[in-house]
C-alpha cells in the first residue's frame, strides 16, 4: 500500500520540472488525507472552474489577469482560511474547491492551473512565511496575493506580509522573487503539511508525508532526522534510533546534532531497560 501511494511521488522525482502537471503533483499530496480521491474527476473540476472564468476570452493578456481575479476571488469566493489555518483541509485542493478555503500555497496553485487553462502565465513565489504568484504580462511581472483575494503586491506590502509572518524585519532581496520550480512548490506544501499533522499529534499522516519528502528531497538530512522523531513518537523506538543515526552520520557538524545525540542516548536506553 505504501508503495503504490509514493509513486506518483517517484515520478516526480524524475520528471523534468517543465513537464510536470501541477495540478496531478498537488492533488497526489491531498491523498494523504484522502486516499480514495478520484484525482481524474477532481482535474475535470478545474478544466470546468477555467471554462466558466470565460479569461480565455479577453483581449490581452493584463484583461484575461484582471478577469481570473475577478472570476476567482470575487465571483467564486475563494480566500484565504486565517481563522483555521492549520487545518489540513486547507493543504488539499479537492478540499480548497470543496470549501474555498485555503492557505497560501494551495491559493497559489489554484490561480497558477487555472491561469495555465487560461493562457495567463501565473508563476509561484515563495517569500519568507508566505506563498504568492506573479503574473508575467508583456515583458514585467506583476505580484498577487491569492490569500488575500488576489490583491496586487508592491515591494513593501510584500515585506510587510513576510515581516508579519516570520516575526521580525524581512528586506526583500531579487532573489526572493525568483519563480519557484514545480519540484519546489510540491516540497514546500508537503513541508507544510508535515508541520500540520505534528502540530495535531497524527503521527501516521506525517510519516506518510516525511516518506514522499524523501522521495522528492532525498538530499536533505532533515526529513532523515523528522522520520525518526516522527517513528519515535509513534513508539517505534528502534526503527527511530536507526532513522536519527543515519542522519547523525551524514550530519554529524548539523546544528541539532548534539541535541539528538543526547535524545539517541535516551531511546537507547529504553530499548536496553527493555531487554
């Protein structure tokens, strides 16, 4: 069963980033919650949501911009869940045009496939805290804000928002504003995810999303390190001390390394209280 569920994410991993279909990588996340969704009919959704925007039709590229917008935010209702954010129904697509609710990435993934429908070249960004899209119209980029309606973004506003979400004075920098990869977003809604389903103790569920994370950033040692602490809280304390030396070999100078040394030392000695 397990296996099944990480191919798509295996797929992934191998497709060149221009090829992959946004919206199949997203709605393969959302299986995590829901492992029955019919991802064909969910697809089907959206190519109906873009028929019905009528944004194909304008005339030039800022009309069929300024018609998604409207069409999405106005017309359709979607906005941004602030008062239950860490709900993981916000990180599913099928749930976000269920509900029109969401966070910031899923907002974002919304406008860039229904804008790809379109013929609106929508990009995602990710700024420190926060997820928005830019719009690439006749040569300049224009910046939007899906969890707040689509609004328009200067530099500012934008280092306000980020500010606000981290918690301390962020100064933008150009590389901020670089596209982010498709390999990326789906990283950083997985990462979110993990975040979410640890905040409500679903050891399960993050464990299914630390597994397609290693799929996809195998490289980092911190989905190495997150399967054993997710392993150990499940009580499987064996198998999490052998996650937590792995990671400890590869990464012997991290940061943490002494801080899950001395957690290694005490699963280690459970498990020997235990012989």
């Amino acid at each position: 069963m397990l296996m099944d569920a990480l191919d798509p994410f295996r797929e992934l991993a191998r497709t060149q980033d221009e090829r992959i279909d946004l919206t199949r990588a997203a709605l393969a996340v959302a299986r995590i919650e829901h492992p029955d969704l019919d991802v064909d009919g969910e697809v089907a959704r959206l190519d109906s949501l873009a028929a019905r925007s009528g944004a194909a039709g304008s005339r030039g590229p800022q009309a069929a911009l300024d018609r998604l917008v409207a069409f999405l935010f106005d017309e359709e209702g979607f906005r941004g869940n602030d008062k239950e954010y860490y709900d993981p129904r916000n990180s599913c697509l099928n749930d976000v045009l269920d509900r029109r609710l969401g966070i910031p990435i899923t907002l974002s993934v919304l406008t860039i496939e229904i804008g790809r429908r379109v013929g609106v070249e929508v990009d995602g960004v990710g700024l420190p805290g926060h997820f928005i899209v830019g719009a690439r119209l006749a040569g300049r980029r224009v910046f939007l804000d899906p969890f707040d309606g689509g609004a328009i973004l200067t530099p500012e506003r934008a280092e306000e928002i980020a500010a606000r979400a981290v918690g301390r004075p962020v100064k933008l920098e150009e590389a901020h504003w670089a596209p982010c990869s498709k390999h990326q977003i789906v990283v950083r809604m997985l990462r979110n995810l993990k975040g979410i389903y640890a905040k409500r103790q679903d050891w399960d569920r993050a464990l299914g999303v630390v597994d397609r994370l290693l799929v996809l950033d195998a490289g980092s040692g911190i989905h190495q390190r997150d399967r054993g602490t997710v392993l150990v809280r499940m009580g499987r304390l064996h198998d999490g001390a052998k996650e937590w030396e792995r990671y400890l070999t590869r990464f012997p100078g991290a940061a943490d390394a002494d801080g899950f040394r001395d957690e290694l030392r005490k699963v280690r000695q459970q498990l020997g209280s235990r012989n």
